[in-house]
C-alpha cells in the first residue's frame, strides 16, 4: 500500500509539473529582446527557429490565430525609462515609420485600439509620432484600457531590409505625464 501511495504521488506530482511548466513555456519561450530595440521583446516566428513551437503555442492558446511567418511580431509592457505602461499616465510613442509592406500598433491585450500604416499620419520626415491616453488628444490617437496596465504589440508584414542592416528600428516609448 505504502509503494503505491508513493507511486502515485509521483506520477500526480510529476503530472502536475509537467503541467506548470508547459504553460509557463507557452507564455515566454518564444520571446526574445528584440535587437537593438530597448523595450521591445520579439516572438520567435521563423521556421527555422527552436522555438516556433511555444510562440505558436503562446498565439494558439490565448485564442489568437498566429500571426503569418512573415511577419514580425513585437511586445512591450514598459516604457524607456522601465516605468509600466499603465491606464493612468498619457504616453508618447515616437520613431521612424518602419519600412515595411503594412505594420500595425496596438493598445491591450486584445488588441482594443489600433493605430495601422494605412492610417497613421506622418511628419515630412516620415516619423510617427502617436500618443496613448484615456482621453483624446490631436494626432495619432490609441486609448488604453479603461485601467490597469497594458501591452504594447507592434506587428510588422515583410519587413523591408535597408542595405547592410536587418535591424528594424522600433519606436520609442516615453512617458509624458500622469
């Protein structure tokens, strides 16, 4: 009796971690920091990458479909200085528009407001400049969720190389009050 009550705490045990560590790889193992990029964490989606499995899983499993592989797909949850992206303080989001076939910027975790290439409005210089706030301001305008903190996701579609850099400049995120 002793041995099988042993046994089978060490299958449920064993059961349960296994568990616990399959949903704790879904949600970060795909991540990566994105190069050159303070801030921003990238979700590892090439096919010749290791890690494809957890990022698809992470998509799959949080009921979003994947984005395609030739997309590249960009979060962050803080701003430059490492203070949270939160419903209460307005934030200024600023950088070159990235040279791509579409992007998208978006506010919360589903996604509530988006800002795209096909509607952003640019400086001369082909700069973005857009501000995250509960209340709307003139410009390129994302509301948050109503409160709490929130995510930023930054979606890039065949991203166009320039000559000699693969390095995709990502915008900055500053914190303009509260």
């Amino acid at each position: 009796m002793r041995v099988f009550s042993s046994s089978a705490f060490a299958i449920f045990g064993g059961l349960g971690l296994g568990i616990f560590t399959a949903i704790y790889a879904l949600g970060s193992f795909g991540l990566k920091p994105a190069t050159g990029n303070q801030g921003w964490q990238e979700w590892r989606l090439s096919e010749n990458d290791r890690m494809l499995p957890y990022s698809l899983g992470h998509f799959l499993g949080s009921g979003q479909v994947p984005p395609p592989k030739a997309a590249r797909y960009y979060v962050r949850e803080r701003d430059d200085e490492g203070n949270v992206l939160s419903s209460d303080c307005i934030f200024e989001i600023s950088g070159p528009s990235t040279p791509a076939r579409w992007w998208s910027l978006s506010v919360g975790q589903k996604e509530e407001s988006v800002l795209s290439a096909g509607q952003a409005m640019l400086d001369s210089a082909g700069n973005i400049s857009a501000v995250v706030s509960r209340h709307p301001l003139p410009g390129n305008w994302l509301k948050p969720p109503d409160s709490g903190s929130f995510t930023l996701t930054y979606i890039v579609t065949e991203p166009i190389k320039q000559k000699g850099d693969a390095t995709l400049v990502l915008p900055h995120v500053k914190k303009a009050g509260c």
